[in-house]
C-alpha cells in the first residue's frame, strides 16, 4: 500500500503542479486501476477542476466518505482536498473498509489490523485530519512522508506471514493488503 500510495500522490503532485493546477477531486479505490504489469492508472477526470489562487466556492463533485468537509459543504478547494482523498483510498485499501460507512468514523487503521505500520497510521490521520489546516500542505509533502516509512518485507513461513519494518517484526495468519481494482 504504501508503493501504492506514493505513486498516487507522484500523480497528484504532477496534476497540482501543472499550469493552471489541476485539482482531481474525486480520489477513491473505484478510480485506480491496477494493470497486469503493476502500474496504477488514474481514471475518471469528470470531476477535476482547474485550480487558482482564491478559488471561489462552489459545488464539487466528490465521493461521501472519500471527500472532505469543505468539499461536501461547497466551501472552497486546494490540494489538501486531494490530500485527504488521498488518506481515505489508503485506508479503504489497507483495512478493506469504505470510509462511507459509518463504523469508520474515528477510527485508525490500527484499530482494524495491529499488525499495520504506526507509521502509515501517523501518515493516514494527517492527510485526513478535518481542519485542512493541520493536513500535509502538498502532495510532496505526502509523498516524502510514505517515502519515509519505508518497505515492509513480506515472507512466508510455515502458513504465517511474517513481515519486518524499521526493526519490528510480527506474525500474522492473513495479510490485509492491496487488491486490484478495474
């Protein structure tokens, strides 16, 4: 998830740093595509927006659950609208659960699976913290942070999968991971 999550926001950042910006607006698991040679495709442009500096308020398309609170409100948008989109895809896609339903309100991804990376639950929370203020400021910035939480190693042993990060390991008899999307 976290290779996944940093190529998304490497496809965010280029729409964001595109003259005018480009805001997407509408990130999800049903708009990735995962092809068969591994690459991530970004599908569906209809809500995309052209960006600029004092952007007025308005109505925005976007994906209860997926969209933030300023966007569902018609308040005004940026990247960090993005960024939250972005948070909610990787925690549908590490916990297998929709943020739409109502039993993930305040919870964090460790409280579906213990096994998951502190880390990507530190990363997780601020891109989607309510006050777009406290969120990350840009899509690099999302990047760097899920560039830093490094690669978890995936090993079978004895119908156990055993996985190493920053010098933690664990045990687990089911691996809650990435699945294709199309």
């Amino acid at each position: 998830c976290i290779e996944w999550g940093i190529r998304l926001a490497d496809v965010l950042a280029y729409l964001h740093a595109l003259e005018p910006p480009v805001l997407y607006l509408d990130m999800k698991p049903a708009n990735v595509i995962l092809r068969r040679d591994g690459t991530l495709k970004l599908i569906d442009f209809g809500a995309a927006i052209s960006a600029w500096t004092g952007q007025e308020s308005g109505q925005y398309m976007g994906t209860p659950g997926y969209a933030p609170l300023e966007q569902v409100q018609c308040d005004s948008v940026d990247v960090r609208t993005d960024i939250y989109a972005l948070g909610t895809t990787l925690y549908h896609l590490v916990t297998g659960v929709s943020p739409a339903l109502q039993v993930c309100q305040n919870r964090s991804i460790r409280e579906w699976d213990i096994t998951l990376s502190c880390d990507l639950e530190e990363v997780i929370e601020k891109a989607t913290k309510r006050d777009r203020r406290e969120r990350y400021h840009t899509m690099q910035e999302m990047e760097e942070a899920l560039k830093g939480i490094g690669e978890i190693q995936w090993h079978k042993q004895k119908n156990f999968i055993i996985g190493y990060e920053k010098n933690i390991i664990y045990t687990e008899k089911k691996m809650v991971g990435l699945y294709p999307y199309g």
